[in-house]
C-alpha cells in the first residue's frame, strides 16, 4: 500500500454533528457529578499535594510526590494539570471536574475523526465511515464504565493518557494522506511522549500505531518500519523516558511489581477474571463500582477454566485473524494492547479498575456498530440512537453518586459487601459528617474481613476515642500496634491512657511513637504536658524545646512552654514565648492569659491587666483569666474592678477555692469583712487544707467578723 494515498473526502457536516452531539450528550451525562468532593487518592494527590500549590518553579510542580503509589507519583504532565486547576480554583472541585469533562470531550472528538479517517481507508467501509465513527464515538463517550475516569478526579491519569494516545495515532493516520507529513509525525511523537509523562499506559502507542499502519497503510510491518524508520525510533523514545520515570518510583511507589505480594503468574490467572468482568461490563454496565476490591478471586474452578477459554480463544482468535485480515483483528489487538500494561505477568497492587478500560473499550463497542450496521443497514441507526440513549442515562445515573461520598461508597458496599476497603472508604466519609457511630460501625466491619487491615484497626480506634468510647479505644489501638508500630497509633493510644489517668503508660507510649518519629512535635508536647502534670517542669520545658526546634511555629508548644518557664521562675523567659504564641495565632486569649500571669509575676501588674483584659474578650471562657485579672486589679488598687472579675471566675467555676480565697482577700482590702469571712468559709469548705484560708478566716473573726 501506498503511505501517502491520497486522503478521503471529507463531509464537514458529519464532523461539526459530532462536535454538538458530543458536546451536548457529554455535559449532560456528567452534569450531575461536577460538584462532586474529591474522594479516594484524590485526597493525596489533590488537596494533600504541596508541590501543585504554586506554577513556579516549575521544577517541584515537575517532580510530583510518589509516596504510597500517589496516582501523581512521578507523572509530571498530570501533576502539572492539577497545578493548573490549583491555580484557578484552589481545592475547589468546580474547576477540576470542567477540566475532566472538556478531556473527555476531547478524546470522544479525537476517537471521532481518528476513527472515521482509519474506516475510510479500508473499501469495505469507507462508505459508512461517518455513520459508525459516530455511533462508535457517541457509545464510547456516554458508556458508564467511563464515568470512573471522568468523574473521579484523580483519574484524569487515564483520561488525558487516552487523550494524548488517541491524538498520538490520529497524527500518524493524517500524516500517512499528506504530502508532508513530517509535521503530523511530530505532532503524534509529542503527544506520546506527552502521554508517557502522564500515565504508563502510553507504552502501548507505538505498537498500537504500528499495528494500524500494518492493517491499513504500509501493508507489512516491515514494510511500516522501513518506510518510517524514523517516525518509529522517535516513537520508541517514550519508553526510555517512561523507564526513567517508572525506575524512579520504584514500582509505582509499591503498587507494581513483584512486591505487592502477587506471583507473576497469579496476578495473570486473576486477569483472566479481570478481563471477563470488563467485557460483561461492557454489555451490561452493572455493578459498577469505583472499588471492586483488590484482588478478584474465581468463585470456583468451573469458573476460573470458563473465563481462563474465554481469553484464550479471544486471543486466538485476534491473533489469527490480524494475520489473515489484518482490518478484521485489528479492534481485538486494540483491545488486548491496551490493557496489556494492567493485565500481564507484572502484578499490580489491584486487579481490576474500572477506569483501564478507557482506551479499550472502543474495540467491543466498533465491533458492535460495525455488526450492527452489517445486520440492519440503515435501519441499524434507531437502535444504536436507543442504545446512546440507554448508556446516557445510565451514566447521567451513576453520575449522581459522586455528588457525595457517602452515597458512592454506600454504594460500593452494597454492591460489594466482601470489600473491606470500601468499608474503610465509607466509614472515613461517614466520620467526617460526624457520622461516629456509624463510622464504628463501617471501620469494625472491614476489620471483621480483613483482620490485619492495620489502617481500618487505627482509624477504628481513633473513632472510638472520639465517642468516648476510651476502653475499647485501648483495645483497637493495642491491637493495631501489635500488627505494626506506628507512631500515630502509639500517639493516640497515649491519650486514651492519659484520659484514664494512667500516665505511666501514656508516657510509654509517647516515648515509643517518640522512637518511631522523633521529630513527632504534638507527641513531645503532650508528653511534656503530662511531665509538666507530675510537677517535673524541667523534663517538659526539654520536650516543649525540642518540639520547637522541629517546629518553630507549634503555638501549643510556646504556650506551655512558658507555663514550664514560670513554674520554674523564669517570667521573662515565659512572656517571651507568650508573645510568640499570640503572634503566631492572632486572637488567641490563652496566650493573653498567659502572658498577663508572666507580667504578674515580673511585678508588672499594670500591664498584666492590659493581658488579661484582651483574653476576657477574645474568650470569655477562660476563668483562669478572669481570676488574674482579679488579682492585676486588685495590685492596682482597683478593687471594685477586682470583686467583679473575681464574681466572673466563680459564676464559671463556682467551686474553685483558690478563687474564692482570692475573692475574700479583695472583698477585704474593700472593707468587707463580713461578705470576705463568708466566701472564705466556702473556699475551707471546698478545700480544708487551705492554710492561706484558714490564716485570713482567723485574721477576719479576731475582728469580729463571721460569716
């Protein structure tokens, strides 16, 4: 065949029908999810992900987290488009989801005019080319199973990746009818390297344009090779950068290869089942679900022999008839290509997504129109327009679930009750609504299936600690310490000891997640609280000091910092830090507070009123406050002022003695005596070991006053 035949007659109105059909049934079908939250590894790619938070320099934006197989990790190009969309609407979703929807969009038009063009070349269909692009494009663009790569944020990976290798054959199939195709051929080799720093599957662009210029251009692939030499070495190039870009991950982050514990040839049995289930998705959409679980497992041997024939004589069956008819096989080596970087002997850490199918499902979905239109003809078209319809529908459907998590996840639990995952995801959006009890609930159900599932059995502890639940809190976190240490886990655990009063342990575990993580700032200034507690002012002024080394800007850790500082006699030091502190977070009364305690104590009572007066009103509150400002008062002379601060603390905390004590005093140097022995009989009563109290009540009867 010639690689420069000329090209087809092309009808611009098929082309601008498609544009509006697309467009409109497009908008329509996901309408209903672009307010959807950001769910599942959206959160610590999106939201989470500092380096998409500034434009520049671009170096960061370039070199995107890959930790715990982040969906960003070592994709620069769909890095770069979150970036983008941060820069326009911050974590607001509204623009993220515009930017999946136009990708979708694009790839749908893409799919259009790159199928159209390839059905032209071939005689037994040029004649229909326009009818089945469009009918292909339409059915691929509204089919359910792509709601997962639309509406799920973060898999934009998989969309815009199937953008770019669409755009990547589409070049060449343009560049194979023009007279100068070198421009088209630099046009797809950009868009494949584009597509490989956007997601692995791009890998398969090369093989996937070579075998179209086998089927439908050169006639050969040596032929392919020798007359485009060039073009397929330039190609080729993307593999290296994607070698770099994998080696640098190592496996994804931990999601591929031979360490997410899956043998070779296990996770390519599991495919079989993975590769049944997308095509039964592909002729009946149900159950969809953005979780299917992990690892699939045959439901029993009969099974695993029927769908392991099924592939098997599928492939057989691509296999003979690409050599025989290369146009015939054609759509089943699409099929089989591009699922091949998912489906292989390189396990992965989850066996099916439905969002793999992206690319793939154009193959079964043109071999139906293309039968359909050989059965029926003309009269083909009613029954494909129901069809859009049927699948428009079902997407604008499944769309509404991802307006809100909880209803995606219930979802997902009730069409896959064995999936402790989508438990975990439920009880997580079930929480953040304050949903607790049935947060619990969700959290003991996906422990209950997988027992060692050591970040359900942490979150379930957390969970219960927020219900008051303390005990059984122990119980979960204990049990999820036994099964790997983690110093959030210690962390939690030492507070749920510290709530029960048990502070020996909780200063154990303080120290263990201390060991785990010693730049752990909240665990060293809560140890320091409780050190601080048993009266050793010296070890937690140690621990508030260390916690601000690692954080200079840790507000709790300056506050109690300088509670240490004048427990230890060193005002000065204290207001210092109470400054701070009340720099750091402006409106902070207990930093005012504090700092009038430091100016009480350096003899500053003038000033020390100013402090306490600006805590009072930020936080009305803070009795501690309110009982300074007594005593600041009351050292100024001011002591109607005082009585009333002092009638303040006490309508707070009636049956604080030191207050009352204090109330008496002021009461007293105001010349009543008798109002003065009545409080301080109630200070003795609520504490009768209260030797200041009880030297003014003797002070107050030699006068002859009684209460």
């Amino acid at each position: 065949m010639d690689a420069t035949a000329p090209a087809p007659a092309r009808d611009h109105r098929a082309g601008t029908l498609a544009f509006w059909l697309l467009a409109v049934t497009a908008t329509l079908a996901y309408l209903p999810s672009l307010s959807g939250p950001f769910i599942f590894d959206d959160l610590t790619s999106i939201p989470d992900n500092p380096t998409i938070r500034s434009l520049w320099p671009l170096g960061p934006v370039l070199s995107p987290p890959h930790a715990d197989g982040a969906t960003v990790g070592r994709r620069p190009l769909l890095n770069l488009t979150f970036a983008l969309n941060h820069a326009v609407s911050g974590t607001d979703v509204w623009s993220y989801h515009l930017a999946n929807l136009a990708i979708h969009f694009a790839a749908g038009l893409t799919l259009f005019s790159l199928l159209r063009r390839a059905l032209a070349l071939a005689p037994a269909t040029a004649t229909r080319a326009d009818s089945v692009a469009l009918f292909t494009a339409l059915l691929w663009t509204l089919h359910p199973l792509q709601t997962e790569s639309v509406s799920y944020v973060v898999q934009r990976a998989e969309s815009l990746c199937g953008l770019l290798v669409l755009l990547t054959i589409h070049a060449f199939l343009r560049a194979s009818t023009s007279a100068r195709p070198l421009g088209w051929h630099l046009v797809s080799v950009t868009a494949c390297l584009l597509g490989v720093a956007t997601k692995e599957v791009a890998a398969t662009a090369p093989v996937l344009v070579l075998l179209l210029d086998r089927a439908l251009v050169a006639g050969s692939f040596a032929g392919a090779l020798r007359a485009r030499a060039g073009y397929y070495a330039s190609l080729a190039a993307s593999w290296v950068l994607l070698g770099a870009l994998i080696a640098s991950t190592a496996g994804r982050g931990g999601t591929a290869g031979l360490g997410v514990g899956v043998t070779p040839w296990g996770y390519l049995w599991s495919q079989a089942l993975a590769l049944t289930r997308y095509l039964g998705l592909t002729a009946w959409p149900s159950p969809l679900a953005i979780d299917h679980g992990g690892t699939l497992a045959f439901p029993g041997a009969a099974q695993a022999v029927g769908c392991g024939l099924l592939v098997l004589g599928l492939l057989a069956a691509t296999a003979v008839a690409f050599k025989r008819a290369p146009r015939l096989g054609l759509p089943g080596a699409w099929f089989f290509v591009t699922l091949a970087p998912s489906s292989s002997v390189v396990p992965l850490l989850d066996t099916m997504f439905e969002h793999r199918m992206y690319l793939a499902l154009a193959a079964p979905l043109l071999l139906v129109v293309l039968g359909t239109h050989s059965l029926l003809g003309a009269r083909c078209r009613p029954a494909l327009a129901i069809a859009i319809l049927a699948f428009g529908g079902l997407a604008a459907g499944r769309n509404t679930l991802y307006r809100s998590d909880v209803a995606l996840w219930s979802d997902n639990v009730a069409r896959t009750p064995d999936n402790p995952r989508a438990h975990f995801q439920l009880a997580g959006a079930l929480l953040a609504r304050n949903r607790v009890a049935d947060a619990i609930t969700s959290y003991e159900r996906a422990v209950a299936l997988k027992p060692d599932y050591v970040e359900a059995r942490h979150n379930l502890g957390s969970a219960l600690l927020q219900a008051g639940r303390v005990m059984d809190a122990v119980v979960a976190l204990e049990a999820t310490i036994r099964l790997r240490p983690i110093a959030g886990t210690h962390f939690l655990l030492a507070g749920a000891h510290a709530q029960l009063g048990r502070t020996d342990a909780a200063l154990a575990a303080y120290d263990a997640a201390l060991a785990l993580v010693p730049t752990h700032v909240d665990a060293r200034n809560n140890r320091g609280n409780l050190r601080l507690q048993r009266g050793d002012a010296t070890g937690a002024l140690s621990d508030y000091e260390t916690a601000l080394r690692h954080d200079p800007a840790h507000v709790d850790a300056h506050l109690n910092a300088a509670v240490a500082l004048l427990a230890l006699h060193r005002p000065a030091e204290g207001l210092a830090h109470c400054e701070t502190a009340a720099r750091l977070r402006p409106g902070y009364g207990a930093a005012h507070w504090k700092s009038g305690d430091a100016l009480l104590a350096l003899n500053r009572p003038a000033s020390a009123v100013e402090r306490y007066q600006a805590a009072v009103q930020l936080d009305p509150s803070l009795l501690h406050a309110w009982a300074g400002l007594g005593r600041a008062l009351a050292a100024t002379a001011r002591l109607p002022e005082a009585i009333e601060a002092y009638e303040r603390a006490l309508q707070l905390a009636p049956d604080w003695a030191q207050a009352r004590h204090h109330y008496a005093l002021a009461l007293e140097a105001a010349g009543r005596d008798r109002e003065a022995a009545g409080q301080n009989a109630r200070a003795l009563h609520l504490q009768p070991d209260f030797p200041e109290a009880a030297t003014q009540q003797a002070r107050l009867r030699a006068r002859g006053a009684t209460p």
